[in-house]
C-alpha cells in the first residue's frame, strides 16, 4: 500500500475485485484497483487488503500520503499514532500524512481492509 511518483494517469472507471492486481503475501491478499496519477495531478492509489488471522500486511509506519481505510469483515486492532483501537466490520480510519499507523487482525477469521491514499 502505497503511492509513488511519476505513476500514470488513472482513468475514471469502475473495477470490479477479480480486475484488480492481486499481489499474495504470506499474511494474505493485497489488491490492487487503482494507482496513478489523478485527473487533479495527485498521485493516488487505492485498494484491498484480505489479512490472515493473527498476521499485519506490516509493521505500523508512516507515510507521506494521506489515507483511509475501512474494515468490512473480520476483526482487529487499529493503530494511531500512540493508540490502539479495537476494530471490526464498519470501523474506518484516517491518517495524515506522516502518522504513526498500523492494522492487525487478532481475530479467527480474514479481515478485509480497503483503503484509499493520496498525496495532499
């Protein structure tokens, strides 16, 4: 999860899961729908992330880029900055670029995570 420079221009268009670039890793599913450049000149990327139980897809950190996310299954714990919050299906965060963040599913089942970064 991420966004670079210097990435393409995303084209408005709708993206159904099964199109997105799936990118497997031992703690899950990252996928990927949009990444790019947008039609206002910021470089944006959006997306999934399907989490095993008990696993982060990493470490908490920061990032320049602003973002959310939202849980829509499973459950797990949030962090930002220096809190930790209980999280399940419906809960969503922002962070501000530069923000100590961070997700880790402690529950029995796949959490699944979408998100949405861009650069302000």
């Amino acid at each position: 999860m991420g966004a670079e420079s210097a990435a393409p221009r995303i084209s408005a268009s709708i993206v159904h899961q099964r199109q997105a670039q799936r990118n497997p890793h031992e703690w899950g599913d990252h996928f990927l729908y949009f990444h790019g450049t947008t039609a206002n000149g910021r470089t944006a990327s959006a997306g999934s992330v399907w989490v095993k139980p008990g696993m982060e897809p990493h470490p908490p950190h920061r990032h320049t880029e602003d973002e959310f996310q939202v849980i829509v299954e499973g459950t797990g714990e949030m962090l930002l900055e220096d809190k930790v919050t209980p999280a399940g299906p419906g809960t969503m965060m922002y962070c501000a670029g530069n923000q100590l963040h961070g997700v880790k599913n402690t529950g029995e089942t796949p959490m699944i995570i979408y998100y949405c970064q861009w650069q302000a």
